[in-house]
C-alpha cells in the first residue's frame, strides 16, 4: 500500500543535495520512502494525504539516552537550583534504586519515557545501561533495552561503585561483565572523566570492548578539558558526546577524523554549566548531533525539540543546523543510513508538524508541535 503525502508546507529531507523543499509531497510504500519532490510533480498512489501546509521532518533520532534506571533525583535537582555543583557521584543514587526495582518496573518505566519520545517525534533511540554496575544488573538492562531498541549500549563503565577500587572495577567490566553484555549490546561506552574514569582506564574499556566485537562510543570533555576526545579519534569511536571543553587540538581532530561530536544542550540546562560551542565545531568541519541525554540525574528531558530550542538559543547554532543535527546528525552517530533523512529507500520516519516548517521548533520553544509521528510507515502518534 502507497500513500502520498501531499501539499507539504516546507519538507525538510536530511539530504544535503536538497535539503529542504517548499511545496512538496513524498510518497511512502511499506516501510520506506518510495519519492520525494514538489507536488506538482507527485506520481499517483494508493492512498492520498492532505498535510495541509504543515511542515514535515524527519523522525528525531536521539542518540544518546539512559532510560534503564529506576527512582529519580528531584532532591540533588533542587540542591543545584540552590547553588551546589554537579558532579558525577549522584549517578550511585540512582544505581541503587536500579538494583532494587524488578525487571518489570524497569521495562514499564523505560516504555513511560519511549511513549514520551515518540509524541515529541523521536523514531530511533539509542539505549544504555549503566546503573546496575553488576554483570547481573548490567546484563538484565541490556536484555531489557533490546526489547525497545537496536540501538543497545553497554556502559558498565559510568562509575566506580562503592565497595571496590577503580583498577579491580576496570578488571570486571572488561573481563566477566563484558563478557555477559556484550551478546545483547551493539556499542560500548565509557564516562572518561573526573570521578568517574581516565584516560588510561578509558582506552582500556573501550579497547576490550572493541575485541568483543561492540563499536565505541564515549562520554568526552563534559566537565573539563580531557583525554575523552582524543581516545575517541584514536580508536575510531562512532562519537565523543559532550564535548563541552575542547582545545583546538580537540576539535581538529574531530574533524579529520570523522567522529561525531553528540552535543547534549539538556546536561549543560539542568547543570546551569557553560553550553558547548556548536558553532565553533561546525565551522571547524566537525560532524554534529544533538541529543536529549534523558536520565535522571544530570538531563531528565525527553524532548529533542526542546534540544532543538536550546542548540539555536544558546549555542549558536542555526535553525536548519539544529534540526540536521537531531535528525541525519544522530543517525551519523549511529553509523545508519536508513534512518534521520527523507529519501528514497529510507525508513520512513516522518513527523508532520502544526506548523509550516521545522525553523517553527525554535522559533516556538515549549510548544507542542508534533502532530503526527510515523514510523517504518505506521503511524504511531
């Protein structure tokens, strides 16, 4: 069954050739795009779509998200509002509310945070674990993220529990918990950075991980001017996320390397931290995506437009940059060509919004937008 999407206001593609078009229709068959154009050069289909002037985009691909935990931390949020600093110790809070909670609490509150994503346009989301730091608890997130995703990310490697030192930590990531995750996961990450792990310990996850198989992806320059980066363009890693202190070095190599540098403006929001200099990256050459970072800690949103919003408002980015960023820019991050563009023989994710054009997402901040949602050419909001 082919239906013709038609009278589209502005239809962003995620295609660099024609990145946007006014006036235009697309026409999706199954599960994929089988035309893109104006409409007054739309072939005929199965089914016919009025869209009514309203702007199309591509599904939001959010590339970085830690939705297998359980509790959350409005007691640390508060504490920052009243001037306390962010650092990467809360994230224990919330690794001994995820041991405790069953498999089904974990699964129905990831599923709560997914049905947000989807009605504010997210199509693909990547997973990660990391508040089990077990070899149980880390393998059950993983098992229970694959039920929702691909897209499953072993990050055994947040931070050091209590009750074990750092180099005995590295040991079990690296040996018995790499061994029992990596079946259900596709990447591994590591948080390079202080109170969590350096650079050394860093290089040595990831490399294991590699051997296992997985592709590397890695917690980068949130808080300070790190190794993260560096390690990151070293092994061919997908994406440095953060990337909040570079030095010029830093961004150099991101350029010439290829790796994605996934900027997650939600973090730098609920921190109150210095937002990360997109236009500078971009300037530079650098590959960019955004990302929501949903957890409960450090960026508890699950909202890419909002994302959007705080890219253009605050680091320098250009409405038609933001939203490339969020769509083709995360599916670069996740090494998928079938996913953030409208194209042909692409998924088709597609998001219909009450407005003509995608710049309204910044121009409009905090308001709902989203009409409509599809995925693989079924409607799912």
């Amino acid at each position: 069954m082919s239906v013709l999407f038609d009278r589209i206001g502005v239809l962003y593609t995620g295609e660099r050739e024609r990145e946007e078009i006014a006036d235009a229709a697309l026409v999706v068959d199954g599960e994929t795009v089988a035309w893109v154009g104006r409409s007054a050069d739309a072939p005929a289909a199965d089914q016919r779509f009025d869209v009514d002037g309203r702007g199309v985009i591509p599904g939001f691909v959010d590339s970085h998200a830690h939705l297998m935990f359980a509790g959350d931390r409005t007691a640390e949020f508060a504490a920052r509002m009243s001037g306390q600093v962010y650092s990467a110790g809360g994230i224990k809070t919330t690794v001994a509310a995820t041991r405790q909670a069953t498999d089904p609490a974990l699964a129905a509150n990831a599923a709560v945070l997914l049905a947000e994503m989807a009605a504010q346009g997210t199509t693909t989301v990547e997973i990660k674990s990391g508040y089990g730091l077990t070899v149980e608890d880390e393998r059950r997130a993983l098992e229970i993220a694959g039920r929702f995703t691909t897209e499953t990310t072993f990050l055994g490697a947040h931070v050091v529990p209590p009750g074990i030192g750092s180099d005995d930590y590295v040991r079990l990531v690296t040996g018995p918990m790499l061994t029992a995750c990596a079946p259900h996961a596709r990447w591994v990450d590591v948080f390079c950075e202080r109170g969590a792990f350096d650079g050394d310990q860093s290089r040595e996850i990831l490399t294991a991980g590699i051997k296992a198989g997985l592709t590397a992806r890695i917690h980068a320059n949130q808080l300070t001017e790190g190794p993260g980066v560096r390690i990151a363009c070293e092994l061919g890693a997908a994406s440095a996320d953060h990337c909040t202190h570079l030095s010029d070095r830093d961004v150099s190599m991101l350029a010439d390397s290829g790796v994605v540098a996934t900027l997650l403006p939600g973090a730098e929001f609920s921190t109150r931290s210095p937002y990360p200099d997109a236009r500078r990256l971009i300037d530079a050459g650098v590959s960019v995506a955004l990302a929501t970072d949903c957890n409960p800690g450090s960026s508890f949103t699950s909202s890419m437009p909002f994302c959007v919003a705080l890219a253009v408002r605050e680091m320098g980015m250009t409405p038609i940059e933001a939203i490339r960023a969020a769509t083709a820019g995360g599916a670069r991050a996740l090494r998928r060509s079938d996913v953030g563009v409208l194209k042909e023989g692409a998924r088709a994710d597609l998001v219909i919004l009450n407005a003509p054009s995608y710049v309204h997402l910044a121009y409009r901040p905090g308001v709902p937008l989203v009409t409509q949602v599809w995925r693989a050419g079924r409607r799912i909001v």
